[in-house]
C-alpha cells in the first residue's frame, strides 16, 4: 500500500511544537492572505530576542523548491533584517537553523563514492561495496 505523503501543514505543527519547547523562542505561522506580503516565509519569530524567519518545504517532495520570490524575501531578511532565515523540512532542520543542534557529519563511500551516510559515526562496511574506508562532509547539511 503506498503511504500518504506529509503535509506542510502536517510539518508546520511538527516545528512549531518543537521550538515550543526551548525557552527563549517565541514562534507564529504566517497566514497567507490579501493583506500579507507574497513569497513571505510561513514561521517567524524570536529566538532571545533575535528575528528569525523559516520557510517549511514538505520532506518528501522534491519537486517543492523554493521559488524566486521566496529565495529574495528569505535574501531580504538576511541582509536587511539581519534576521536567523532558512529552509526547513523538518524539526531537525528548523533547530539547526536557530542553531540548536548539530548537523550530523555526512560520510561518503571512498571506493564506490555512491552510498552516503548520516551520522557521528561512520559505518563498518559500506553496503554496496563493502569497502571500510569513508570520507567526512564537515558541516554538510
């Protein structure tokens, strides 16, 4: 049976309910209406006074890309807000926005190069290839 596909709004609740539980952060969805500015990101608020700006992207469809408008609304806030702004397509990725966590390093296979793994760690094995050795994306998001 083919599973359903997430929501954004499905995702918005999920990052809400995460920044929800830090001290410190104040978080509002943005709804799109005849008064508000288009390409605005959804979620906007404060992390210890500090603006931050976060458009959700749903995690499974890769087809949802950021359009122009959205990129120079997210650019305007940067430069000219000075705010926190991003992507995210899921809680994880909205906590290392605010930089509340960590990006796991990304390992890739040295031998085959095609298989890549998330983690502190890497693998023993790569499962493809079966090759030990891996190479680490530092900072890689």
């Amino acid at each position: 049976m083919r599973q359903q596909p997430v929501l954004e709004k499905t995702v918005v609740n999920r990052i809400m309910a995460a920044l929800r539980q830090f001290p410190g952060i104040v978080v509002r969805k943005r709804h799109g209406t005849a008064m508000g500015v288009a390409g605005d990101p959804d979620l906007y608020g404060s992390i210890n006074g500090r603006h931050f700006e976060i458009e959700v992207k749903r995690p499974d469809d890769h087809s949802a890309r950021l359009t122009p408008l959205q990129s120079q609304r997210l650019q305007e806030w940067r430069l000219h807000g000075k705010a926190i702004a991003g992507v995210a397509h899921s809680p994880e990725e909205a906590l290392m926005i605010l930089g509340l966590r960590q990006a796991e390093p990304l390992w890739t296979c040295a031998a085959c190069m095609d298989y890549t793994w998330r983690g502190y760690d890497a693998p023993d094995r790569c499962p493809r290839c079966g090759h030990r050795h891996f190479n680490q994306e530092v900072g890689a998001c």
